[in-house]
C-alpha cells in the first residue's frame, strides 16, 4: 500500500504468487476478476508491477542490490518524478541500478540525488561508429541539469590538464571553460531564478518567485563572466594577436573559483517579512 502510495498507483489490484517448476511465478488481477490488461493503461500497469517489485524487496535483507531496465517506460512526468524520488530513496539502503533511454527521468534521478546528498555514478552505454552495441564510457553520460549545477565537472577536467601538457592540456582547459560556461547558464535558472521555471519542465512554480532577488551588478558579474569564459572556449574564432599566449591551468582555476563566487552569491534568497504586531491602548 505505502508503494503504491509514494508512485500514485492505488488501484484496486490483487498479486497472486505460485510456484511453477522451481520458479516463483506472480501475476496481476483486478479485483472481481477483470483482466488487468483490459482496464489499466500500460504505463499503470508498470507502475503497479514497479511498487509490488519494491514492497518484495523490502521484506528479504539479503537483497543486496537491485537492476532495473527503463523502469519509466510509458509513464506521464509526474510519475516520473515520483519513481525516481522513490529509487533515490531506496539508494540508501541498498545499491540501485537503473538502465534507461529518459533523459528527463536521467534528469529527475539526478536533480533528487542532488538533494537527497546521494552520490550518483553514471556509465555511457552505447554502440560505436560501426553500429557494434555494449560500448561503454566510464564515469560519462548524456548532459544532463543536475551535473552542470556545481563546478565539479570542471574541477574534475582542471586535475587532469594539472598533469597533461601539449595540445591536451589546452584541449582540456577548453572542456573545462564548456563545462564552466554551462554551469553558468544553470545559475541563471536555478540559483538566480529559485527555479521558477525548469528547463527541462512544464511546470512554472510561481511561488518562488518570492524568492527571487534582482541585483543589477550581480547580474552584470554573470553577464561578464559568462563572456570571459567564452572567450577560451573552440566556438569562438581569435585572431593571434588577440588570443595571445595559451591558457594555463591557473587560468582555469581562478575561473573555477569565481563560478563557485557567483554560485554562492545567487543562492541567496529573500529573507522572511517579520510579523508586524500592533499594539494598542484600551481606553
């Protein structure tokens, strides 16, 4: 009940477990005898499989971890976002690994981690140029919100082009500032904007619009900001006399640190409005 609760499934369905042949064979019926298929959207019944799976596991401590493939499949965004706040959940008591094609739920699962201060790894599994399937990128996926709302990435590329020299290390100075300008774009929506609207959302929360705070010279540092970056970046042309010498990883360090600046300058939201007591005399 509580599953089907936190994945906004509560149908009148019944599960029936049997042995058969040395497995364990378990089926879905609607109450009365109805067949399920016949009365619930494929995407409820997934829903509903996805809870009882989750309410099983809960009951056996020897499951160590659990695998799911494209748990989301023909499911409405907001349960979307109630499947992947639940697995997060379950994250923390057991190891959880999700394959999927979502880019939106690869989103939700990683905007609700964020906040969950759960460490999410992610491997890029995908076929190569030849079309050959299982080719996987370690530590590496599809960009995604979550992973540009921070400096970590870019931190991550300024370790590695500390130890690179060359044209790597310039090429690695380059990802750094892609991926710093980025976080910057994120600031924007997320920071600055109390995520009134998300970009990767239909849903406008105009509440927090009370949360906003507007300063003109705060905007400008962004503005500013966001061009210095781009101007180490391959998308723009420089002539030589223009670019001058090759940028240093100390170049993209103080990037790094004044990113981590503007982040924690537009976290700040309105403070609360005291209450206001009158006082009066009685005559």
């Amino acid at each position: 009940m509580d599953e089907c609760k936190a994945l906004d499934c509560n149908l009148p369905v019944e599960f029936r477990t049997q042995g058969q042949k040395g497995q364990t064979v378990r089926s879905l019926s609607i109450k009365g005898g109805h067949s399920p298929d016949k009365i619930l959207s494929e995407g409820e019944q997934r829903a509903v499989a996805l809870a009882d799976f989750l309410s099983e596991i809960s009951l056996n401590a020897a499951n160590a971890g659990i695998v799911l493939d494209d748990p989301v499949t023909s499911q409405d965004h907001e349960r979307k976002n109630r499947v992947a706040h639940r697995l997060v959940a379950e994250a923390k008591v057991r190891q959880v690994v999700i394959f999927t094609h979502d880019l939106v739920f690869l989103t939700m699962v990683g905007a609700s981690a964020a906040d969950s201060n759960v460490d999410m790894l992610t491997h890029w599994v995908e076929r190569d140029a030849e079309g050959r399937p299982g080719q996987i990128s370690l530590d590496d996926c599809p960009a995604t919100t979550p992973q540009y709302r921070n400096t970590q990435k870019a931190q991550k590329t300024l370790g590695e082009a500390k130890t690179a020299t060359g044209s790597k290390r310039l090429e690695l100075i380059q990802r750094g500032m892609g991926e710093l300008r980025r976080t910057v774009e994120e600031i924007v929506p997320f920071h600055l904007l109390k995520q009134v609207v998300n970009r990767w959302s239909d849903r406008i929360m105009i509440t927090s619009l009370k949360k906003v705070i507007w300063d003109d010279a705060l905007i400008g540092e962004i503005i500013q900001t966001f061009e210095d970056i781009s101007a180490y970046i391959e998308g723009h042309s420089h002539t030589e006399e223009k670019s001058g010498a090759p940028p240093e990883p100390k170049d993209l360090e103080a990037m790094v640190s004044r990113v981590d600046d503007l982040i924690k300058r537009t976290k700040a939201e309105k403070p609360k409005a005291a209450a206001k007591l009158s006082v009066g005399n009685a005559s």
